[in-house]
C-alpha cells in the first residue's frame, strides 16, 4: 500500500492512463472508476462512473465534480498546491498469480476479495483521517463529512506482469461541520496508512479464505 501527494495537473495522467485506459499497462481494466466516500455520497455521485471532465473538475480545479462550481478555494493558478492523494492498494504477489491462472470462478472471487479489502481500508482512513484544520496556524483539528474520492481497479503492473491493484484518488477538499471547504489533514492520512494496510491484508486473507478455502 503507499500514499503520494496529487498536484493540479496531475489529474491528465489518471484521466489519460488510468480512467481512460490508453496504455498497455491499463488496457486489461474492466472495472470503470467509480465514485466513493461519504462526501461523494453527499454530493449524490458515490457508485457513479468518473468521467474525465468530473475527475478534471475536482482534482484540476477544486470543483463540484457535477458542475465545475468552486469548492472554496481554487487550484487555478497554484501549480504547488497538493490536489489529493493517491492511495494504491495492492495484494501480494502470490494473490495476484492465483487471480492470473486460477481456473473457473477463481479470478472472479479473487477480484471481489480484493475490492472488499480495499473498501474496508478505505472506510477506516475516512472514519480515522477525514479531518481538517482550523483556526490561526490551523491549531484546531475539526470533522468533516467524509471524503471526496475516485477507485480505478487494475490487473498489470508496468513489466505486465499480473498484478491486481487499485488507485484511490481522494481529493484534498472537504467540508467542515460550518459549511467551510477546507484541506484535509494530511499528517492524519499519513499517520493512518500503516493500519490500513494491515487491515486490508486482513480482510483480504479473510474474504479469500471464506470465498475460495484459501489458507
């Protein structure tokens, strides 16, 4: 599992490559980018397709995915400025190889056991690390109504090698109990990655177990 920064223009490359599918890399993808989080399920979006132009509204611009309108402030202009965070969960290899030449419903149960995980993971770093910051040096840590994020499932890795993987793309906007849209927390969503790969490791071994006897 691993965690980089977004910056603005960043949002080309996963709408070219990963939410496009234009590469080799990506090509094998079959399950389109959906929508997820509880600020996603505000907006009325989660479980929806990602289209580029809602992927360059929020991640390029800081805007409503659905209407391009501002989510307080914008990220015209600020080529520093960090967009969101790229989260990419990713099961051992040997999960992979058993998904790659399992026969029958393995790849099926193998694929489900991995989005399952990765959803799991996914809900602890929203109820642990979806916060921001207040007040004069941001000294106050405050709620939020969850995140606003993108899920691309894949099968290969660059060398094309099998490797079953997902990007989570969680923008850096969320809105504060006032109203406010804010930046997430960031040292929040770093402090927790640890634990959320352990416990999508977890589930993962659980769900495949359960679904193919696994051990």
């Amino acid at each position: 599992m691993s965690l980089t920064k977004m910056s603005p223009d960043s949002w080309s490359y996963y709408a070219s490559e990963v939410a496009g599918g234009r590469e080799d890399y990506y090509a094998a993808s079959e399950i389109p980018g959906l929508f997820l989080g509880r600020g996603a399920t505000v907006f009325g979006i989660a479980g929806e397709e990602v289209s580029t132009e809602a992927l360059e509204r929020l991640f390029g611009h800081g805007a409503d995915p659905r209407d391009g309108r501002c989510l307080g402030q914008s990220f015209d202009g600020r080529k520093d400025a960090v967009a969101g965070f790229a989260v990419t969960f990713s099961p051992t290899k040997s999960v992979s190889a058993l998904w790659a030449v399992g026969p029958g419903r393995i790849p099926d149960e193998v694929t489900k056991a991995h989005l399952v995980a990765t959803r799991e993971a996914f809900s602890f770093l929203e109820e642990n690390a979806a916060f921001t910051r207040r007040a004069k040096g941001g000294v106050h840590q405050v709620d939020t109504e969850g995140f606003h994020a993108a899920s691309f499932t894949h099968r290969t890795s660059r060398a094309a090698d099998p490797q079953l993987h997902t990007h989570v793309l969680i923008a850096n906007k969320v809105r504060a109990e006032d109203g406010r849209w804010l930046s997430i927390d960031g040292r929040e969503l770093f402090s927790h990655l640890t634990a959320a790969g352990m416990l999508y490791k977890a589930a993962l071994r659980a769900e495949l177990t359960s679904r193919l006897g696994v051990s």
